[in-house]
C-alpha cells in the first residue's frame, strides 16, 4: 500500500522523499518523482513527517527503534505516522517511548487494500496525540478519502482489529451462503 500512498503523495504536491531496504523500491519511487534516500540517517535529515507501511508492530519496532532505528535519528516534534495492522498494547506503549523521545506518533491504520491506496480511496483510522492528528491529516487525506480521529493512542489499533474481524465474520457468512 506504500506505493499508492506515495502515488497519491506526488499528485497533492507532498514531496515524497523515500527508504527502503529494497532498491528495486527506491528505482520504483525515482520513476514516480519521488526522492529515493540510501539509508534511515539521511532520511531522518530531511523530513519531519515520516509515515511508515510496514507489515505489523515486529517490523514497525525495527524501523523505529531496531539497529539504525529512525528515532533517535530524527529532529524532536516530528511526526511519525504508522500505518500498519499493530497490538493496541504496543501502540499506547510506543506512543510513551516515542513522546519521551519528542516524537509524535499518529497511529493510522488503513483499510481499502492495494487498489484504494492507489486511488487514494482508503480508510484511515487514526490515533493518538491530537496536535499531531491534525498536522497529519493533510497528509493522511492525500491517500485516503475517509480520515477519521478516533481518540487516544491505540484507538486506531482497536478499530483495526474490530474490523479485521467483521471481515473474517463476513467471509465466513459468505462461504455459509455458498
């Protein structure tokens, strides 16, 4: 969903300056008029926004805290959007290392899949500090047509899962039916 995000990104006139440990990724984002960046510390050098779409709450620690960790590598106030599918538990804890650190953390969990990150169609259920929300929601509404603050950190990563679970609820209906 990266991707879309960042096609999205381009098309509102955000620059779009991207890591990834994949160059193919890197090429990919260079073709697109994005800037690629060879590594985390030249990354955390040129942004105060950073959004992250990572798999789960694992990959997200490694980004944000792991062997080149972002964090530490970033100016104090900015803002670290994740979007990734993540334990409500981790994201209220992280969202405490983080403000330790002078760090926001907008918790943004996303639904609408591959094809809605392409048409800038998701849905986003954001979280945590509400300053910080509403720095990120331009950002936010670039990629996605319904942006949504839900509260506190981890209200993102609840809605996430409650949501993840009517969908496996409605497939199970569906193969009922069949």
């Amino acid at each position: 969903m990266g991707r879309g995000a960042a096609i999205n990104l381009l098309k509102h006139k955000f620059e779009v300056i991207g890591f990834d440990v994949r160059k193919e990724s890197l090429d990919w984002l260079q073709e697109q008029g994005g800037v690629p960046v060879p590594s985390i510390e030249q990354l955390a050098s040129k942004v105060k926004i950073v959004i992250s779409f990572v798999v789960n709450s694992e990959q997200t620690e490694s980004v944000l805290y792991g062997n080149s960790g972002l964090i530490e590598k970033l100016s104090k106030e900015s803002v670290v959007i994740v979007c990734s599918t993540m334990d409500p538990t981790y994201v209220k804890n992280l969202c405490e290392r983080m403000s330790k650190d002078g760090i926001a953390l907008v918790d943004a969990p996303v639904t609408g899949g591959a094809s809605g990150a392409m048409k800038g169609t998701l849905t986003i259920m954001g979280s945590g500090d509400p300053t910080a929300f509403e720095i990120a929601r331009p950002v936010l509404a670039a990629f996605g047509s319904n942006v949504y603050y839900l509260g506190a950190a981890g209200a993102g990563a609840q809605m996430k899962v409650l949501n993840q679970l009517l969908c496996g609820v409605h497939l199970a209906a569906a193969g009922e039916w069949s």
